[in-house]
C-alpha cells in the first residue's frame, strides 16, 4: 500500500508519517492573513480606548465601543476577504490587478 500524499498551498507535497524536513525546507513563508491582522488591530484598539477611559480624557459608553469595534473588524474581514479572493483569482488567470494595464 503506497502512502497518501497530500499537496500544500505552497505547491509541496506532504506524506504523514514522514519526518525527512524535505517539506520545511521547500516551504515558502506565507503572507499574514487578514484576520490575524483584523483582530490584531480590534485588540489594540481595544486596549488604547481602555487607556484613553481610565486616563479620564473621554468617557465611553461599553455598549457603543463593541457595537463599533465589531461593525469596522467585520466590515474589514469581508473587504479583506475580497480584496483576497480577487487578487488569487487574477493570479490564477494570469490577469493583471485592475488599474496595472501597461505596467510591466
């Protein structure tokens, strides 16, 4: 019985059960993804607005904070993901982004 291979995103093939680093050495770092970078910035925005309330400059409202801490990380998470899915799209197609025509 031949063992499974199971391709990766960065075009490597990957055997469970084989530990030869063949596939770590071929492996291209990857970009960071949108959400990491989305939540991050909640997380940071979060702990500012804190500091900004105990800091006495402005009082905020809890309920208002989250309700517009979750509206922008979702609207960035879904423009994010478009923006992605585009870029991947022409990649594959082999299309320029919009807007590049005549730049070589």
């Amino acid at each position: 019985m031949e063992p499974t291979v199971f391709p990766n995103q960065w075009g490597t093939q990957y055997t469970p059960g084989t530990d030869s680093g063949a596939d770590a050495a071929q492996a291209v770092p990857s970009q960071a993804r949108i959400g990491t970078v989305v939540w991050g910035l909640v997380i940071l925005a979060l702990a500012t607005l804190i500091i900004i309330s105990k800091l006495g400059v402005v009082a905020l409202n809890g309920t208002y904070v989250l309700i517009g801490l979750m509206l922008g990380a979702g609207a960035a998470l879904v423009i994010g993901g478009l923006l992605s899915a585009r870029s991947k799209n022409s990649a594959r197609s082999g299309n320029k982004p919009a807007g590049t025509a005549g730049i070589k």
